[in-house]
C-alpha cells in the first residue's frame, strides 16, 4: 500500500474525558479520537481493588501512517512499589491488555506505582520506558503519557530545486518481485506499507534534459526493509537553464596507492564555474565513500572569470588499491548562478606512466614561507601539473580531533606546471605549525604520483 504523507502533523491524539465514562471509537474520516475509558479495570482482570479515585489514567499518544500501523494490542504493567495506608489490600502487580487507541483508567490506592508499556510491533517505538508514579491521598486522577512513533516500512521523498519539474514517475520492485508504479510530485513524500522483507528498489523517471538526479545512487535506489520500518530513499533532483550551463569538455581519473588523481575540463560561456561535487562509486552511482565531497574555489584564482579551465585533484581515499579496482570517479560542476553540468562517471585506471620528479624538496625560507622546489619529468611528455598540500600540526586550526590539519595552495585547483608559488606565512599559519608538504604531479590523462617532505629544515 502507498500513502502520500500529509504535511502537517498526522499523529491520532487521544482527547482524554475524565469526568466521562465510555466514549467512541474514531470514525472513518476522524483525525482525533476520543478515549475508550476502562474504569475499575483490575476487577475486569479478576483482582479486586477500589472503586473510586484517585485513579491512575495512562494515555498512549501514537502517530503512524495508519491506524493499523500501530499493531494489534498493548500491554500496560502496573506495578505497585510501596505499601499503600490501607494495608489489608494486597499491593498490585498486573499486566492490563488494552487496543493501541484505548485509555487504560484504573482505580488505585494512595502509592507508589511503577508503569511500563509493552506489545508494541517493530516498527512502534515509545519516547518513554518505564515510569515511576506516585499517586498521593485525596486527588482525583494522575495522568501517564507515553508517545509511540510507528514508522512506515518506507518513506521515500523526492527533493527539487531550481527550476524544477512538478511531477515524476516512480517505478518500485519489491524483494518478491511484486512492482508499483505510480506518480510523485517534488518536494513530496510517499509512505509504503504491506512490503515483504528484503531488497527494494525505485527507478525515478520522468526527469526533464534539464535536471540531474544528484543524490546517492542517482535514479535508482536501493533499500532493505525489514520489520522495524524506518527504511526511506531520497531523490535530489537538479535542475538547471541548459543555456548557461557549464559542461565537462574531458574527465580523466587514475588511482594509484589509494590516492585517486583527478583532471578535467571545464566550459561556462558566462564564466562563473564556481565549485565541483567529486566521489568513488560502485559505478552504479553508489558511493562507497559515503556520500559525494563538495570543492570550491573554482571563482578564485587562475580560473577566474575564464570560459575554460583545466583543475588537478588528488584525493587521499583512505582505501586500498584492491579496493578502488573497478569503481568509477563521479564528477559534475555547478557555476554562480546554481547551474550544473551533467555528471560524468567513469571508471577509475590504474596510475601508469606517472610523472616524476628529478627535484623535490620543500623546506622553510626563514619564517616567512614555505617554498618547494621541483622539477617534474614525464616519460610520456604529458606532464601538466602538481597539486600540493600542507600538513600542519593537529590543532592548528581547533581544537585537535587526532588528525593532521590541512592547508591547501590556490584554491584547490592545482598549478600547471611545475613552478609552486611560496606559500606566505602568517596568521594561523606560523612557522611551528607545519611539518610536511605533499606533493601530487598529475599528467593530461590524470595519471598521478604522490611525493612527500617532511623535513621542512632543509
């Protein structure tokens, strides 16, 4: 079964009549129901016990997609932990069974009680575990409340921006290969109910030339269900004015000792190529990273203002060789204006042929910089730049997280050429602060070699 979420809060909120006894159960099109009032509900369970306040009233407030969602039937445990002043009635200890929707009112002697709550199905979990009650002499009735989320099996949104497109098809396969099809508009949400355990997956069509499906997977998505629900798949979509978009004019990608080496070009006739979404993948549009990195910069700089430009990119992926063998590199660039290019994924090369370096040292000139000198060879004359990071000492720009701190050279965009520009000293960067210069020489087919210095004294 597939719901369209209501916007507003769709939760079944019990209107609780003390001073009523009886009530109705919620009618077809009702939002709120009314309490079903159980009085003297120990002696309906065979224990006797008073028959007038105070009373305990416990209220289960409970937002599921529908009321069917929130199971079958709930168990109240009701359990008395000090001696009330009547001493010859025995102190409770019982278990009332009660429907989800119903109010438990039970009449109880002056004491301290513990309340639990129990029965729920998988996917209905309560805010509140167990409560300890007192019940004093000469009031009326005590309320306990219990807030109980039942979550659908699955959610699964579609987000839009820009100019956007107002309607999508969603074609669903379920693990028993049951199929739905069926129509969903941006900024919506759709609730899934009845599917079996295992692999789902939704295919998004309907996507304009315009837009692209950014998030993780792209148009099609994965997910497990299981009983406890929760399970939900996001679409971003995208979309841009083609007429000033900017378009990848050449992608290339290498990875070699776990670092993925990046080069491409990029066009924007309005000159505004602004920043770029990078990430690994099972080329399939999943992640294996766990989600896409943003990098910026690109309206700084050599690429300012240009109609083409050419950026390096080294990524220190944290996984192994064996790992990034067969996966793909994933790349589209937006400009100023919120526009995008298409996404390009290709699959990732082994670094051959690299370039390297007759000359590499990077060391301090004084106290007022960090200088690199280099001299990069190339065996296939296609040498085209360097990439270099700085790595300064844990907490150096906060408070320290046991990870190196990182400065990078001209706004992550790379140098062509091997000519590094000093990098000036100042402000946080001071002299003591740095320990180490990573070097990446990247080629025109994104071959890549990793150089590092960490003895800046000479």
């Amino acid at each position: 079964m597939v719901r369209r979420m209501d916007p507003r809060l769709h939760d079944r909120d019990h209107e609780v009549a003390l001073s009523q006894i009886g009530g109705t159960r919620p009618g077809r099109k009702a939002r709120t129901f009314s309490a079903f009032c159980l009085l003297f509900a120990l002696a309906c369970n065979g224990i006797t016990g008073p028959s007038g306040p105070p009373y305990l009233a416990v209220v289960a407030t409970i937002v599921a997609p529908t009321p069917a969602a929130a199971g079958v039937q709930y168990r109240y445990h009701v359990r008395q932990i000090t001696l009330s002043e009547d001493t010859s009635v025995a102190p409770i200890d019982t278990v009332i069974k009660l429907k989800p929707y119903d109010t438990l009112i039970v009449s109880l002697q002056p004491a301290t009680y513990v309340v639990d709550i129990g029965g729920l199905p998988p996917q209905c979990k309560s805010r509140e575990g167990q409560q300890i009650v007192p019940i004093a002499p000469n009031t009326n009735t005590t309320l306990v409340r219990y807030f109980v989320v039942c979550t659908p099996e699955l959610l699964m949104s579609v987000r839009a921006d820009g100019p956007r497109d107002s309607e999508y098809v969603y074609h669903l396969v379920d693990a028993a290969g049951h199929e739905q099809t069926g129509l969903v508009r941006s900024r919506d949400t759709l609730e899934f109910e009845g599917l079996p355990p295992g692999r789902t997956t939704v295919d998004l069509g309907g996507v304009a030339p315009n837009c692209i499906v950014s998030s993780d997977g792209g148009s099609r998505q994965s997910v497990v269900i299981d009983s406890s629900g929760g399970a939900h798949l996001d679409f971003a979509v995208w979309c841009s004015d083609l007429a000033h978009s900017p378009t990848l004019a050449s992608v290339h990608w290498s990875y070699v000792n776990g670092v993925a080496g990046l080069v491409f070009t990029g066009i924007d006739h309005d000159r505004d190529i602004d920043r770029y979404y990078w990430d690994i993948t099972d080329c399939r549009r999943n992640s294996i990273l766990g989600g896409k990195r943003l990098i910026g910069g690109l309206y700084a700089g050599r690429t300012l203002n240009r109609d083409t430009i050419t950026v390096l990119g080294a990524f220190e992926t944290g996984l192994t060789d064996a790992d990034l063998a067969g996966r793909c590199g994933v790349i589209w660039l937006f400009d100023r204006a919120g526009n995008s290019s298409f996404i390009s994924e290709q699959e990732l090369r082994k670094s051959q042929r690299a370039p390297t370096a007759a000359v590499f040292n990077a060391y301090y000139v004084a106290t007022s910089a960090v200088r690199v000198d280099l001299a990069a060879d190339d065996p296939d004359h296609d040498f085209l730049g360097t990439f270099v990071v700085y790595h300064l000492r844990d907490g150096s720009f906060g408070p320290p997280n046991g990870v190196p701190d990182v400065a990078f050279l001209h706004n992550l965009v790379g140098d062509l050429g091997s000519v590094v520009p000093d990098f000036p000293m100042g402000g946080v960067y001071t002299y003591e602060k740095f320990y180490a210069v990573v070097v990446y020489l990247l080629d025109a087919q994104g071959n890549v070699t990793r150089l590092e210095d960490d003895d800046l004294f000479y």
